[in-house]
C-alpha cells in the first residue's frame, strides 16, 4: 500500500471516531438550544471553555513526545509508555487535587457562587482524560485505528445518550408527557439552573468508560520513574505545553472572557451571560471545518514521524498540505453556502442565530489553522518545538490584545475577527522560518489561490439575500460546483500521480 494512501485510510478510520463521532456529539446543540436558555448554555460554553485550557496542562504535550519518542527508538516502546504515563499520572493527580483546593474561589471568580460541585466534576473529568490520552497516543502510533476510532464513538455515544434522556425526559416528565405522577418529585429538585449540571454529569460518565475500555492498556502499565529517562522527556515535551497553553488561548480566550469584556448591554435585550450562550452555540459551527481538520491531525503526526527519516519526507508533507488545502477549501465555500439550512436544524430558538455572521470568519481562521498544523510538522521533526511555542506565545499574545481591543466595539465580531488574524499570521511566519530549517516544496501560488477564492466565494454565497428560497439555493449550488470542479480538473493529475507515491 503506498503511503498516501495509508494516510488517506487512517484518516477515514480516525474520522469516524472524530468526525462521525463529534458529528453525533454535534447533534446535542440543537438539544442544547432547544431545552437550555442562552444564559444556561452560556454557563455551558463558559466551563468548557476552562476545560479545553486545562486540558493542555494535563496532558502536558506529551501526546507528541510520546510519538516522538517511540519513532527514535521502537524496541523500548513499553519503557517509553509506562515513563510518561507515569509523569502525566503524578502531573494529573496534582493539578486535580489543586483545582479541588480551589473550587470556592474559582466559582467566586466566574460568578457561580455555591456551585463547587462543577470544580470536583470538572477535575474528575479532566483527570481520566488526561491519562487516557497517553493510551490512546499508544494505539495511533501502533496503527490500531479501528479500535482507537471504537472507543472514541462508544464514549461519545455514552455522552450522548445521558444527555439525551436526562434532558428530554426531565422536561417530558414536568410536562405531563411522560410518567406525569413523577413531576411532582422532579419539580422538587430540578430547576433550569440544573440543565449545564447534567451535561457535565454526562461527559464525566462518558469519561470514566474510557478507563474501562482502555483496560489492556492500564493493565500493562507499570509506574516508572527513572528521572535520566525523563528528564529528556520533559525537556522536549515542556514547549509543547506552553504551546498547547497558547494555542488554547488563540481558540478559547473570547469565550473565556467575553462575558467580562463585552460591555453590558452593547446588544440591546440581552445579557453578557446570554450573548457568551449564543456565540458559543454558533462558535459549535465552525465544527464543521474543525472535524476534517481534527481526522487529519490524529493520522498525520503519527504518520510523518513515522516516515521522517526518509529523504523524500519533505517532498511528501508538501504534496499532503496541498492536497489539504485543496479539499478544505472547496468544503468551506459548500458548508457557508448552506449555513441558513445547518442553522434551521442547528440553533433551535431564534435567539441563538444572532451571531450567525461570525461563522464564516471562524470557518476560515479553523482551515488557515489546518494550514498552520501541517506548516508546524518542520520542527516537530527537527527538534525545533521551541519555534512552535514562540509563534504560539506570539499568537496568543496577540489575541489577548486585540480581543482586549475589539471585543468592547465590535463585540463578538470582533472576536472573530482576531482568531482569524491570529491565525493568518502564525500560518505565514511558520511558513518562512520552516523554508529557511526544513525546505518543503509546497504549491504556494495554486494553495493561495484556492484560500483566496474560497473566501470570496463563501462570502458571497452567505451574502446573497433573495425572496426565492429555490433560486438562492440554485445559485450557491452552482457557485460550489464552479469551485469545486475547478478544484479537482486542477488537482486531478496530482491525485493521479500521488496514488503511486
């Protein structure tokens, strides 16, 4: 089988789990939207907000070392495994027992007084996720995507479910449809400001049936610490956490403080605590682009560390990139072009539309981001991770700054906006620093133009406003097959030629 397409088959397997998976995970927004309140669901977006920061710290980058490591010397592949599970075991143990600590002022701090029991959850969930992430790291770099790609989709349907019937049959039971003689009992102790404590509850038994499933993997662990082994372990691993920090900030940092730097009452009828719920439940949309990108990134890093000593490496990241930016972009002009319809099935109640215009803007700063992933492959494999946390602390630095600055004027725009920017400029500048350290023959001319005109095309298709919903309709169609006809006339010799590399 030739590599590419190795690739391609790992991605398809990866993506069942990532994007079949978070698709099925996708469809709780309309349930969210449907029986949570936008200031309910923006306590939601707000949580996970903190724990998608978090999680880079659990996980302490050591996903990559992890495959770094093992490619350099696979016969001590067992020693490598149980040496940073052990680490991230001590790191995770320590960090949740300090957010434990802490849970009174944290709630304080996020206005939620009273409301521990999200801290304890939280860290639970943030600390089987942590030391799952290791074996499932293992079963990437062994090739075992079919199961990896199970247990991804039973966790997911576990989350799903639970928030399936807890939700739907709350709701059911205080509404006389279903066993009416319980709504009396229910009425005693539910309340609306319950809805995001069943969603947390959900993910942290979602969480927990990893560690079952993951069984083998715990069973053969055996904690080590063997402080020459890992102390090469954390040298190269550290700069990828603070990268990770970073880069969570480039996606999170608006989400996390919208609600304290948007000034209240900036759009007319709703609160801070409200407009954070519906730019979060319309940031969910951007998933679309974020799911291929999320396939691609699990069977890509494995897969070019994998072939890294192979002197045609380069070559084969440039001819992937391309293909990449290809296939994203003619996927960005069809998903903008039927955003009213995602959004009729999508955002429930007509509150949650008001941002809908952000959409394309973080639809493309997510592609740019799939870029600026394949673009950062130059110095994972050259030892350089220090490069990857300059541009990652440059980012989000940047993205502190300019949220700061347009967040109080052009409100959540404004925070698109920025993760676009930030994005375009960490894509560029890894880019150039990558052609001087590692040189890779990428297609800049044909990439940007496909970038390019796929933003231009998805700005018109979301811009056309026509009484005919069928012509309109008829015309993005036809738009998205111009594109994306043109797209594979140009690319058709490559994919020809690429089937034998």
């Amino acid at each position: 089988m030739s590599r590419l397409k190795k690739l391609a088959g790992d991605t398809v397997l990866y993506g069942m789990s990532s994007i079949v998976g978070r698709m099925l995970n996708y469809f709780l927004v309309p349930l969210y939207t449907t029986y949570l309140s936008a200031a309910e669901y923006g306590v939601v977006t707000e949580l996970y907000a903190y724990v998608a920061f978090f999680m880079v710290l659990f996980t302490f980058g050591m996903e990559t070392t992890f495959f770094r490591f093992v490619s350099q010397d696979k016969s001590s592949a067992k020693s490598i495994f149980n040496q940073i599970t052990s680490l991230v075991l001590v790191i995770d143990t320590a960090l949740a027992l300090l957010l434990c600590a802490l849970a009174t002022p944290i709630m304080n701090y996020l206005e939620f007084p009273g409301k521990e029991g999200y801290v304890y959850a939280l860290a639970a969930i943030l600390f089987l996720d942590g030391v799952s992430a290791i074996p499932f790291a293992k079963l990437r770099i062994e090739g075992k995507a079919k199961k990896f790609a199970m247990t991804k989709m039973i966790n997911i349907l576990i989350n799903m479910t639970l928030n399936i019937v807890l939700l739907v049959g709350i709701n059911a039971i205080l509404e006389g449809n279903f066993m009416p003689e319980q709504a009396a009992w229910v009425n005693s102790w539910y309340s609306p400001a319950v809805g995001p404590a069943i969603v947390v509850f959900s993910n942290l038994v979602a969480s927990a049936a990893n560690w079952i499933m993951l069984g083998s993997a715990f069973r053969s662990f055996k904690f080590q610490w063997n402080k020459e082994a890992i102390s090469p372990i954390v040298r190269y691993g550290y700069p990828l956490l603070f990268m990770g920090v970073a880069g969570t900030t480039n996606e999170m940092f608006s989400r996390l403080m919208l609600k304290k730097i948007l000034p209240e009452g900036f759009y007319e009828g709703f609160s801070n605590q409200e407009i954070l719920g519906i730019f979060g439940a319309c940031y969910k949309l951007a998933i679309f682009m974020n799911l291929a990108i999320q396939a691609y990134k699990y069977a890509a890093e494995p897969f070019f560390f994998n072939n890294s000593g192979d002197k045609s490496s380069p070559a084969l990241i440039g001819k992937v990139t391309h293909i990449f930016i290809a296939f994203g972009a003619v996927a960005y002009v069809g998903i903008v072009a039927n955003l009213d319809i995602i959004a009729i099935f999508t955002l429930r109640q007509a509150e949650y539309k008001l941002a809908l215009d952000a959409v394309p803007v973080l639809l493309m700063a997510n592609l740019l981001l799939g870029v600026y992933y394949n673009l950062s492959m130059w110095y994972k494999l050259t030892d350089r991770t220090y490069v990857g946390t300059y541009l990652a602390v440059g980012g989000a630095i940047l993205t502190i700054l300019l949220n700061l600055m347009l967040i109080p004027s052009y409100g959540y725009m404004g925070s698109a906006y920025v993760t676009f920017i930030v994005y375009l400029l960490m894509t560029v500048a890894s880019y150039i620093l990558g052609q001087k350290y590692y040189p890779i023959p990428y297609q800049m001319v044909r990439g940007m133009l496909y970038l390019v005109l796929a933003g231009l095309l998805g700005h018109f298709c979301f811009q056309l406003k026509l009484d005919n919903f069928y012509f309109l309709k008829g015309i993005q169609l036809l738009i998205f097959l111009i594109f994306a006809g043109m797209v594979f006339i140009l690319e058709r010799s490559t994919l020809r030629k690429n089937r034998r590399a």
